[in-house]
C-alpha cells in the first residue's frame, strides 16, 4: 500500500489482524498480499472516526476507531458481496499500522489510583510458567518463519503469525518479546513499502530481540527473568516539586502511525525528563505538534517554547526513563529558560564523553552533549553526513529522519557550509565501529544565544555566514576489525531469509580473515550460520526435506548477539581515539 493511503489508516489492533487472516481460506491467504497491494490505488478518506475506502463505484470499505484505534474485528466492515468472510476486511488490517497494545506513556500513570496500583504489583514467580513458555515457544517459532523467508518473502500471513504470537505473548505477560514482535511487523511492512525510513537495522534489531527473549524465558530465573518480561507500562512515582530548564524539542515519526513532538528539559542537578505529545498520526502531526501547547498543567508553553523556557511543576509523576505524567493532580507554568552556556545546563556538556558513552551503553538515555567543529560533508551510501572533529576524534552527524516533511538533512546539508565553526550540539549516539550519531540540536552557527531544533526549525541559507565551497569526500575510516564479514551475512539473512545464504559461496576465506584479526569466535559463527543455511535432509526416496528453521534461527542469533556486543566495544574504542 502507498505510504500516502497507508498513513490515513487508523492503527489496528494486532490481534484484530492476526484473527482476520486466520479465518481465510487457504485459497484467499495466497492472494492476501496482491489484495494489499490492490488497496494502494484505492483513496481513503476520513470522516469523523470513520475511515472509508471506495473498493468501486458501489462498494465500500470502512475501519472505525472511535478512540483513535481498531480494537474489534467487527470495527472492519465491507460492502461487497463476500463478507465478512472476504478479503478486503483482512488487507486492510494488514495494509494499517500496528496498534500500540498500552497507552502512550505521557499519560500512563498520572494519577494517584495508577501510581498506587503501581506500588502494588505482586512478587512474580521466580521461574516462567507454563503459559509463559508456551508463549515463548510460540514467539520463537513465528519469528524464526519470518527470519527463513526474510523481508522480501515475509509477506501478510507470516506477519499475521507474529502478531497472534505477540498478542498470546503480551497476554501471557511476556511484553517486551510482545512489544519486540510487533515493531517487526513494523519494519517488515516499511520494508516491503519501500518506506524511505526503513532500516535495515532497526528490523536485525527487533528479531534478535524477539529470539533472544524467547530462547531464555523458558530457563531465565529471578532477575534475568523479570527483565525478559518486561512490563505493561511504565509505572509513574510521585516526584514532588520540580524547576525545569528546556533542551531541546525533536519530532516523532513512527512507521507504526504515532507522530508528535518531545521536548527534552534538565533540572538543576542535570538529570533529565521529556514532556511529550505522541498520538495516532502522519508527517502533518509531527510538523504542527511543535506549536502545540504542552499537556502539563495549566502551562500555555508550546513545546517549540518550552524548548527555550522553563517549567516550574508541582505534584509531578515521573516515568522510570524521565517522562513526566499529565494527570489532573501535575500543576505547572512556564517559567525563565537558561542558555547551554549557562547553569544549570551547562554542566551537561562538562561529563566527560567517555562517561556519556557508557551511560548510553549500559541501558541510560543515549543523549549525547558534545561541542564540536564542523568539518564539511561525507559521502555515505544512506546519504551525506555532516563530519565534525569533538575530543580529537572525527564524528560523523546523521540525520535523524529522512521524511521530507521534517528539515533534518536540509538542516546538515546548510550546517556543512558552516566549516570551522565551533559549537555545542545535542547528538544520539548510534553505536558504530567508527564515532556516529544522529543530530537533534545544534547552536546556531551565526547567531550567539540562539540554538537550532534539527527536526523543527528550518535553517536558511541567508542566516549563515558565508564560507568556502565544502567539498562532498569520502568519509575518513580507521583500521577497523573485519567484523563487518559477519554482520554483513546476518544483514543478508534478515532482507533476503535463508536462501540467500544457502547459495553456493566459500566462506573458508572470511573465516580465515576474522581469525588473524583475533576474531576466532566469529569466525566459527560465520561457517555455523552458512552450515545452517544450506543444510538439506533428504527422505528415503532421496527427496528434499523442508529445512530446520530452528537450527538457523539459533545460529543467526548467536552471530547477531555477538556482533552486537564486539560493535559496543568497538564504538567505545573508536570514541577514545
């Protein structure tokens, strides 16, 4: 379906799809993705909480979301003559993004009744229970189909398996595998849309989620177990009174069909809490949720205000990651703002990188505060980035959503004109082998006292200074470990399934290669995961049999957790210079 049409679709229950292509017949499973793909040149056009799609001139399609979400199969009527038992109601619950299964945590938790149920969750048991290890095994399964087909071939009814998964997951109380599943979902549909804000990465990283939740929930005990769960939501505590200086404000743009704005503020002490406004919506919802007035209070601050003002809060509710709760007990109005050359925001840029490193590293907010001196553009195959010297390293400044709505890379490509100038910047750490971040905030180059909001403020070349042609060139690399002949294979794995690493190829070579760079281990994952691709049985009669996906599953998770931890390393070491 065309990201146009796509985005006018209200989002739909994971389990709501998952049953609706349960009950086709084998025959209309087949033709479920041409069905999808017909609804792309269908219009849709909202009306109140209906969303109408015209099938032909007599025939109409209609999704209700009265809260904003379709939460019942009945909610998905068709006209034609066919249902309900027709394909038009299962497309287009395949073709709508996947609904969030909880609330959006600015408004978990906000009052005293949530905050006190919070205080009183009961001990979990030490081990899974049976429900949750059959969830686990159910979860396994789904994903390891999808990871044998890979994007290309993982098409509606696999993805339908992953969501009944999920769903029987959350229920079971197993919500971050739930959670893990659902945003593979996400990513396997903006893959097959030629969404330009795929990534590739984003997909690896949800699967090896899943898989690695599902392969030790049945054995973790204890701790480990209670952070396999995870939980439903967010429980917010009671954080007293609060004076907050703002940061910075960042859109959101999900593939998933949220879309807002969060700004980030600082107390005195330098910790740091978001405000934040995500609801249902396309690009237009997180361009104009800028100028929005916050959800906090009695405050009348925009969040593009607040971003440079302060907040004084009382009764405030406080998410374990910093997100401040909107109940009716929060009291708050605006109040003075500081500069980043003042306290107390100040002090964020005085930590030490390393220290900032291994905060975001270790599972903290992967905010990065870094002064640094632009050097011009690189050449990257995702786009130019913006290069920058920062602690005697070069970094290289991404942008942090490619959606021509948003400003980001028109940004960098007016900051790389800026060559020489010397400024403090609010970057996300993307762990890489080389220094890699995304930019969310900058000061302005021409303009002391005045800073940039990357995803929301547009520069204009008239506000720079004038400068020397900056020559797009090849983004300067170290000597990096070989790793990448692995990650490259899992990559491969994940777009193209099973078969693409089955084909005839000697890996002998990149073995070799991994261990002479003191990288036996990956070397010996590397002929696992090739072993366990073109492994074939055959029948008595010499016939092939279907191939394990189990034993490919678990080799590519082996080689996708390693990669995921030599790449942390490495990151660490490439900041250190």
């Amino acid at each position: 379906m065309s990201q146009g049409t796509r985005q006018e679709l209200p989002p739909v229950a994971a389990s709501v799809t998952a049953g609706l292509v349960a009950a086709l017949s084998p025959r209309l499973r087949k033709r479920l993705d041409a069905g999808i793909a017909k609804l792309a040149d269908r219009p849709a056009v909202r009306d109140g909480d209906t969303v109408r799609i015209s099938l032909d001139d007599d025939t109409d399609l209609e999704l209700h979301a009265p809260d904003g979400t379709v939460t019942g199969a009945d909610a998905i009527r068709c006209g034609c003559l066919l249902a309900p038992d027709c394909l038009h109601r299962a497309a287009a619950a395949s073709a709508a993004p996947v609904a969030s299964e909880t609330k959006p945590e600015a408004d978990e938790g906000s009052s005293q009744e949530s905050t006190a149920a919070a205080d009183e969750v009961p001990a979990e048991p030490e081990t899974a229970d049976a429900g949750q290890v059959a969830a686990a095994f159910a979860l396994h399964a789904a994903a390891a189909a999808v990871l044998e087909a890979g994007a290309g071939g993982a098409g509606a009814v696999l993805q339908a398996e992953l969501l009944r998964a999920a769903h029987t997951a959350r229920l079971a109380g197993l919500h971050r595998a739930a959670a893990s599943a659902v945003s593979v979902v996400t990513a396997l549909r903006a893959a097959r849309a030629a969404d330009p804000a795929y990534r590739l990465a984003d997909l690896v990283g949800g699967l090896r989620d899943v898989l690695s939740v599902a392969h030790r929930v049945p054995h973790a005990t204890g701790a480990e177990l209670a952070a396999l769960r995870g939980t439903a939501r967010q429980p917010y505590r009671p954080d007293g009174s609060l004076r907050l200086y703002g940061l910075f404000s960042e859109p959101v743009l999900t593939a998933s069909g949220y879309a807002g704005a969060v700004t980030w503020t600082a107390d005195a002490q330098g910790r740091l809490y978001q405000v934040s406004d995500v609801a249902p919506g396309g690009a237009g919802r997180a361009v104009g949720s800028a100028d929005r007035a916050v959800r906090l209070g009695d405050t009348a601050l925009t969040h593009r205000e607040l971003s440079r003002a302060g907040l004084a809060v009382s009764g405030a509710t406080v998410s374990p990651t910093g997100r401040l709760g909107a109940g009716a007990g929060v009291r708050a109005v605006g109040a003075s703002g500081a500069g980043w050359r003042e306290e107390p925001l100040d002090r964020l840029w005085a930590v030490p990188v390393a220290e900032q490193l291994a905060r975001a590293l270790s599972g903290g907010h992967d905010l990065l505060f870094l002064e640094v001196t632009l050097l011009g553009t690189a050449a990257e195959a995702a786009g130019d980035c913006l290069l920058a010297g920062s602690g005697g390293v070069v970094l290289r400044l991404t942008a942090a959503h490619d959606h021509p709505a948003l400003p980001h890379r028109d940004n960098l490509r007016l900051l790389a004109g800026a060559r020489g100038a010397t400024l403090r910047v609010v970057a996300r750490l993307t762990p890489a082998p080389h220094p890699r971040a995304q930019l969310l905030a900058t000061e302005h180059p021409a303009r002391s006292g005045t800073r940039i909001d990357v995803g929301l403020d547009r520069l204009q070349r008239a506000d720079l200074p004038p400068a020397p042609a900056s020559p797009v060139q090849a983004a300067p690399s170290a000597e990096e470990a070989p790793v990448h002949l692995l990650r490259r294979r899992v990559q491969q794995a994940v777009s193209g399934g099973r078969r693409v690493l089955s084909l005839a190829g000697d890996t002998a070579a990149d073995a070799r290669r991994l261990s002479r760079s003191g990288l036996a281990t990956a070397g010996s994952l590397l002929e696992e995961l090739h072993a366990a691709a073109a492994e074939r049985s055959r029948d008595v009669f010499g016939r092939l049999l279907p191939a394990d996906p189990g034993r490919f599953a678990r080799a590519w998770l082996a080689a996708a957790r390693y990669t995921e931890e030599v790449d942390r390393a490495l990151c660490v070491a490439a900041w250190a210079g």
